[in-house]
C-alpha cells in the first residue's frame, strides 16, 4: 500500500501508536501535533485519510473545513476520549467519516483505516468525474456555438436538451427558451411534418439525413444526426445553415468550372494534375494525352516516374515546391522521349496536395538553339582560323570580342584586351571619321572602310584595312560594330613598286608575288629557252641560287649536275605540252643533300594560247617519307635498340607477349640482350608493379641454387645460421628470369618441373609445401633440343619452358642496327666520360659493319667503350679502335673464324662491298642511294663517297 495517512494529536502515544500499526500495514503515515502543523502539511501533499483527535470545547470541524479548503477530498476520522458521549453529533456537525475512541483498539484502527482510505479514492473519482463533466458541458457548449448556423441537441423523444449558435427568425420560439420544448413545436405545421418525415428516416436507417428548405430568397440545410450509445438510439444532433451564399457560389463555381474545363482542354500545352503524396496523374488534358500518345482516360493512375526521363529530379523538385524547371525530358507511352519547359503549381483539395504541371514542348526551339549554338560554333571555327584581325566592339569603343589574329598582332591575351577602347588604337584623323559615321550610320550607311597605319607589338609599323561593319537592333539603333583589319603593308609596298613599272608588268609581279608568298613550297618559272623568269626564296635551298640574281639566267648555267630530275621534268613538259604531276624522285640539293621531293610542273600558255614556258613546284617530301619509314619500323622497344626487320618482328611478338602470364623462353647467342627482353615483358605488363629477379643459374653451384631458388630454413645444412627467402619468394606477385636455364643440374629441373605444373616448391629443410604466384622466362644460348637428345636436359621440362619462344637474332644478322647502336652507346658515354662524342669516322663505321661481332651487341658496346676512353671527343677515328680488331679484320683466315657457328652471313657482313657489288644493289633500287645504302649495309656518305671516287654520279 502507497495510502498517506495524516495522524492529528497532541499526545505522542496517540501518534505513535497509530504510526506503527498502520505502517506495519504498508500505510504511509504522517504525524502532526497541532491543526496549524496539519495544515501547513495539507498545503503540500495530499493525504488519503486523515486521524484528528477532537477533545470538548474544540471548533467542530475547522480541520474539515480546513482541508476543503485546500481542495481535499481525504475523509476525516475523528479520535476522541472514551468519556466522549456526543461524538456521532460532532461527526455529522463537522462532517467527519467516523470516529475512534480511546483507547485505540488495533483491529478497529486498521478497519477503519481501510474503510477511509477506499472512501478518498472513491471521493477522488467522484470529483474528477465531475470535473470532467464540466469540461466536456463547457466544450460541447462551445462547439455548439462555433457553427455558422443553429444547433440543438435532442434526446431519443426529439425533446431540446442543449442549444446554440444564432436565433433563427422562422422559429415559433425564442431560442432561449427552447431547451425543454419538442423540437417539431419549433416550425410550421407543414415544416414540422417535414423534420418528423426526416427524423423518422433518421431512428429507422440510424444514417443522418439532411434536407433544403427555401423560405424568402434564402436556402436553409439541416442535417439530423443520430447519437447512439452502442446498440440504442439516445438521441439527435441537429444543424441548422443558412446556405444561401454557398448555392449561389456553386452556380458562379460551375460557371468557373466550365470556363476552366474550356481553357484546360483548350490549351495548346500539357497540362497533368499530380497528386503530391503518391506521384500519380489525377487528370490531364488533350493536350497531354496527345503529346505523350495516350488515349482518353488512359493517364489516369500512371505514375510520374513513367512519364519524365529524370523522375528522381522532378519529383525533388515537387517536394521542394519548386515552380519552374527550366529543362527537362518527358517520355511518351512508346518510350521516345521530347524536351519540355515545366511549370509547377500547388493548391490543396479536399486535404489532399496537388501539383498542376504545365509542360511546353521546346523541341523546335532546341532545334533552333542547336542550330544557333552550331551557327556561333562554326562562326567562332572561322574567324579563329582567319589570318585577318577580327574584333567585335559597342558604340562606345568598347571590345567585346578579338580573334586569335587580333591577339597576336598586339601581343596580348585576350582578357588583357576585352574591354579596352578600340578608339584608344586609332589617330585623331581616324578616331574623328569613325566618331561621325557611328552618329549618321543607319542601313544605308552600315559599312565605313579606313585604312591606316598601326603598330604591331614587335614594334613594325603595318598598314590596316579596316572595314566597320554596323549591327542594328529591331529599332533601327546601333548595338555593336564588327571590324575586320587586313594587313595590307605588302600590298602597300608592291603598290609602291608597281608605279614604277607598267601596269600589265605591275599585276603580273603582284599575282605572282601573292602567289609565291602563300606557297611553301620551291617554285620556279621559265620559258620556252629554260630562261628563269620568276622563283621563290623556297627555290634557295633545293636549287643553291639566290631568287634576285638568278632571274634571267638559263636553268642550266644555275643548276649543278647533268641530269637533274628538275630539269629533265621542265624539258619533258616544254617538249610534250603536257602537264607532270606527283613525280617523286631523290634530289641531291647543294645544301640539304639527298632529299625525297614531289614534282609537278605545268605548261604557261599566254593570251594567244601558245606555249610561253613552264612552271615548277617542288615540295619536300622528306619528312613525310621520314614518317612513312617510323610507322613501319621502331627505333627500340623499351630500352631494347633496333629497328632493322628482325628486331621489328620481335618487338612485334613482345608487345603480344607483355600483357599474357605464359611461360617465355628466350633464346639467343651471348651479348643479343636476352635480359634486355626479359626487363621489356616484365615491364610492359600486368606485374609492373612487381618485382624482378633475375637468376644466373650457370654462376651457382647445384646446392647453392636451389637454396637461392626455394629458400632455406634455419639448419638445413652446415653454414645455414638463419632462414633464407628465395628467389621464387621474393618474386611472389612479379616475374622469375632464369639466365642459362640450359646449365641447372638435373635434380633442379625435377623441382622446377614441379614448381612450373603446380605452383608449388619446399624450402631446403623443410617439408611444408608453399605456393607462389610467378611469372617465369627462361633464357639460354645452348641448343636445349640438342641438350634434350643428348639426356642433359629433361624433355618435359623443355616443353614446359618452350610455351612461346622469342629468338633473338645475332648482331651479325641485323646489321642495320650498327649505326642506331654506335649513336645510341656514345649518348651513354658521352655522359659517363664528360666528354662529346658526335659520331665515329666513316672507316670506322665500315669496319663495324664489316665486322662478324660474335659477342654480339655486347662486344660492340665494350670496343666502343674502349675506344671512348682514348679519344678526346667528336669523331673517333680509327686509331682508337682496339688493335685486335682492326688486324683480324685483315687477316682472311680471321675472317673465317669470326663468322661463328651461325647460319651463313648476309652477302656483304663479312667483307666488304666491292664495285659490282655496289652497282649491282644500285640497279636494283632503281638508284635510290639512300635504299642502297641501307641494303648494302653502309654509311649513305660511305656511298657517295666510293660513287664519287669511281667517277660514277648514279
């Protein structure tokens, strides 16, 4: 029990006595001595039950009173003397529960202690039920009041219980005085038949029911409702509404209605009305339906994410309330989609959002803009790539745009030039004739050209022709000019000259100036008698003659050399009349040396149609020939050098390799570079990342490479004080190079046999099996087929290892590398002597090429070395050679041993080319030098040099 008992008492023992038996009871007991301390506790809790002791000439009920006060509901039990013979008057006096006398007895305390204690919770549900009576009459009161009309409440018989809102002048009665009255005593007889008819209606179907009355121009509503207290009938709510105004609003909204459908259906747009909560279509227009390719009604319920392409943005954009969205896509019923602008709009109706969208189909306009955006983009291409100064500026000088011409001519970027004045660049002269054509401009007047004199920003004076263009607005007004400057400083030069000759010899040197101005390429023109009439200063570097001085010279007197491609082609066209075109020919030039060119020569035929000479262009084409020979052949392969044909089949075959797992064999003499390839698939692959290691298996002995390959643990053999990590280990993720695969022991290429099928290997000493994830290539110079006949090698592991073989050819098989490698070896000591070296001596070079080189790239790199290290820099001659060298190379018997056990060498690797050989090579490169050269396996100047010594010109 949680009850609070409060004793009164001025005797202790009274006090005490009641607190232990009660508290033993579970009561919560509290103790006062005096009214003026029970009320002060009173003032801050609130007891269950209250013991006061009550002595003769005492205040009959102060403490009750008291207590009310203080709103208390605890009943009071008043503890008197046994002598006290009035105590039930005093009790009903002063409205106490009971009394108890002295001496207190334990059994009555405690009944009477429950007896009190269930009266104050009973006391206390009466109260607050009142209470809550109380608030529940105030709060249907002043429902009752809030309605715009009248409203009674009628009990089962239909008698007035309550009533509220406004009088209502067709009543028989005052309202005030309606509570108590049947409520058909309150109209008419034939309206009280009416409401009797309603409320019969009402008690039957237990449905409310409501019916219009019209009295006077006004329309009065009722609606009865029934009340009931679960299965029986308890009476009727009833409201009465003036509803005059709402009939007439209804007649003005459908009107509303009718004009809105009209406009809804009329409109050319889309217009959908979404419900905001779910994102479904409530209705659309023709319109919509049309433009999406639905048919009537078929809309309805589809959900929005089905109709616009970005359904995530526009339903964010709706949850947002935003009110337009500027660009977006809607989808129709076959799935193609059409751009639109959307407006959004909210209302609420009937508690339910909606979100009005109105979606214009903008895709001729984006057609439009697509082709505006292509016209300034393609306008923007051309002007950017004009030679002419382009700009664009306002009325008041103000630039708004340059072109890159513009920029370039000042010097300047183009933030650094847009919005400057355009008049600040022009003299007071020009400034003042501009000024005045901007103030009298109209359509007639829309184009003002000026020429005048600028300076560019290298300081140079140019003549400029501007042409000021106007751009009118719809208004006739001047909104901005558009300005194209040509230079015209050569034409002002030529003018200058022009007068000092007739006019027809005038426009010809202008033309033809214009013309050789404009062309890269050499042009020469002659006559009839090969008499020069005109050339370029391209002409300078393929023909060696100055472009004044040459002007009236016979072309054979300026040419050097009989025979000359550009002189036969001349002779051939002033021969035949006939035109030559695209003829491409190697020309030796005095400067340049042999180029690669394109000739085109035409006939000139003069106003009578007679042949009055020829004219010739010639376009280098070297360069593009150049290019045409680096498609077709590399220069090296990540760090591999070469680009003979051999080393382009295998850079071919690496760049297929590179990105596989696939076991390598690479095979090759010593000094090829089988390490070189071995770094290149490594390198050029997925385990890039990764590590290398290399192994040389011919350097260890068979103990000490399978400890370096597997790894051993600590113990395995006398000296192993430690765990070792082998190499396989190590290159866990990466790549495993065995060097001279072809001299492991026979026991190893049992393991390796085993670790290359499975993966997987035991360190020495220990006989746990791990796995790695390795790429192995193998390399040897040993003929491992000949070694799988002999038994040395193990068959299957030779055909473990032999997955994708690479051959690498010897030196003497490629010996077109020679120079690339000679160039590429004097780079490297170049910087690692401090010295620079151009090149080597033609002898020099002969004598590579001649050479057999049976240690391969290798050899070649150590005798350049040595001669790098003797000679003081530029060109090594061939006394820094390696003597040894030098005297096999004139030993015949020597000859023969330096050719190797390879396959037979190239017809000129092992002497060198004699005459016919040379003429021979000549003849079958149609005597292309530098072909020849190449095939012949020497120096393009080695060449010219034996051609020019036998007197022979090619």
């Amino acid at each position: 029990m949680n009850s609070t008992i409060l004793v009164v008492d001025s005797d202790a023992s009274i006090r005490t006595l009641i607190h232990d038996v009660l508290s033993a009871r579970g009561y919560r007991v509290e103790a006062a001595s005096s009214p003026a301390s029970a009320a002060a506790f009173m003032a801050r809790h609130d007891p269950d039950l209250i013991f006061a002791s009550f002595g003769k000439g005492e205040d009959e009920g102060s403490l009750v009173r008291e207590a009310g006060k203080l709103g208390q509901t605890a009943p009071v039990i008043l503890v008197v003397d046994a002598g006290f013979d009035d105590a039930g008057r005093v009790v009903e006096a002063c409205g106490a529960m009971a009394y108890l006398k002295k001496p207190v007895n334990r059994m009555q305390l405690e009944m009477l202690a429950r007896q009190g204690v269930a009266l104050g919770e009973l006391r206390a549900r009466v109260a607050a039920q009142s209470s809550e009576l109380i608030r529940m009459k105030s709060f249907m009161q002043t429902m009752l009041g809030m309605d715009g009309g009248m409203t009674l409440v009628l009990d089962a018989e239909a008698i007035v219980l309550e009533r509220g809102g406004q009088v209502m002048a067709r009543l028989q009665v005052d309202i005030e005085q309606c509570v108590g009255v049947p409520y058909l005593s309150l109209f008419p007889g034939p309206v009280a038949r009416l409401h009797a008819e309603t409320i019969a209606k009402v008690r039957a179907s237990g449905q409310a029911a409501r019916l219009e009355e019209h009295r006077g121009g006004m329309v009065m509503e009722t609606e009865i409702n029934p009340v009931s207290d679960g299965e029986r009938l308890s009476g009727f709510v009833v409201c009465v509404r003036d509803i005059t105004a709402k009939r007439r609003s209804e007649v003005g909204l459908a009107e509303s209605e009718k004009q809105y459908r009209s406009v809804f259906e009329g409109a050319a747009a889309a217009i959908i009305l979404i419900d905001r909560d779910r994102g479904v279509v409530i209705e659309c227009n023709e319109a919509a339906a049309r433009a999406l390719g639905y048919g009537p009604g078929e809309m309805h319920g589809i959900n929005l994410r089905d109709l616009v392409a970005h359904p995530d943005k526009t339903l964010q954009a709706m949850g947002h309330g935003t009110e337009r969205i500027s660009y977006d896509y809607l989808r129709r019923k076959n799935g193609s989609s059409f751009p639109v602008e959307m407006s959004l709009s909210y209302y609420t109706n009937a508690g339910r959002e909606v979100c009005i969208l109105y979606a214009q189909d903008i895709s001729r306009r984006k057609i439009v803009e697509e082709a505006l955006r292509e016209g300034a983009r393609l306008y923007r291409a051309v002007v950017e790539d004009q030679t002419e100064l382009i700009c664009r500026y306002a009325p008041n000088g103000t630039l708004t745009f340059v072109n890159d011409a513009y920029e370039r001519f000042l010097g300047l970027d183009e933030d650094e030039i847009l919005g400057r004045d355009f008049f600040s660049s022009l003299g007071s002269v020009d400034h003042r004739a501009l000024t005045e054509w901007l103030a009298k401009s109209d359509s007639g007047q829309a184009v003002l050209n000026r020429e005048i004199v600028q300076v560019r920003n290298d300081g140079d004076e140019r003549w400029i022709q501007w042409t000021h263009r106007a751009i009118f607005n719809d208004r006739k007004d001047v909104v901005e000019i558009q300005a194209v400057g040509r230079d015209i400083t050569e034409r002002k030069d030529a003018e200058q000259a022009l007068n000092q000759a007739t006019l027809e010899k005038e426009q010809y040197r202008s033309n033809l100036e214009a013309t050789f101005a404009s062309i890269p390429d050499a042009i020469l023109t002659v006559d009839s008698d090969l008499s020069i009439m005109a050339t370029n200063s391209a002409a300078k570097a393929l023909f060696g003659f100055e472009r004044d001085q040459a002007r009236g010279l016979n072309l054979n007197e300026v040419v050097e050399g009989d025979g000359n491609p550009c002189v036969n082609v001349l002779k051939q066209v002033l021969k035949t009349d006939k035109p030559v075109r695209g003829y491409e020919i190697e020309l030796d030039t005095p400067s340049l040396g042999g180029r690669m060119v394109e000739i085109n020569c035409s006939p000139l035929v003069g106003k009578d149609k007679q042949q009055t000479g020829a004219v010739l262009i010639v376009r280098d084409v070297s360069h593009i020939a150049d290019l045409e020979k680096q498609l077709q052949q590399r220069q090296g392969f990540r760090g591999i050098v070469g680009r003979s044909s051999p080393m382009q089949d295998v850079y071919h075959l690496l760049e297929q390799l590179s990105p596989l797992d696939s076991t390598v064999l690479i095979l090759g003499e010593s000094g090829t570079g089988k390490e070189l390839v071995a770094e290149a698939l490594h390198y050029g692959g997925a385990r890039a990342g990764k590590p290398l290691i290399k192994v040389n298996c011919s350097a260890l002995s068979e103990n000490l490479l399978e400890s370096e390959l597997f790894g051993h643990v600590r113990g395995a053999f006398t000296g192993a004080v430690r765990d070792k990590v082998g190499r396989i280990q190590a290159a866990q993720g990466g790549t495993l190079f065995l060097d001279e695969i072809g001299d492991i022991s026979p026991m190893l290429q049992l393991k390796l046999l085993r670790f290359l099928e499975q993966k997987e290997y035991e360190r020495v000493g220990e006989s746990k099996t791990c796995t790695a994830n390795v790429r192995i290539i193998a390399a040897t110079n040993v003929d491992l087929r000949r070694s799988v006949r002999q038994g040395v090698f193990r068959e299957d592991l030779y055909y473990r290892l032999n997955v994708m073989p690479v051959s690498l050819p010897p030196l003497r098989e490629r010996q077109a590398d020679i120079p690339l490698l000679v160039e590429y070896f004097l780079g490297i000591f170049s910087n690692s002597f401090s010295k620079q070296f151009e090149g080597v001596s033609e002898d020099v070079m002969d004598l590579f090429l001649s050479y057999g080189w049976p240690g391969n790239v290798r050899e070649l790199r150590h005798t350049l070395e040595h001669a790098c290290i003797l000679s003081p820099g530029k060109i090594i001659g061939l006394k820094y050679v390696r003597k040894d060298l030098v005297e096999c190379l004139q030993t015949p018997v020597l000859e023969q041993l330096m050719a190797g056990p390879a396959a037979p060498l190239a017809p000129f690797v092992s002497r060198r080319p004699g005459r016919d050989d040379i003429l021979s090579v000549l003849e079958q490169c149609g005597g292309n030098k530098a072909r020849a050269a190449r095939e012949l396996g020497i120096h393009r100047a080695t060449l010219y040099r034996k051609l020019a010594a036998w007197g022979i010109d090619g």
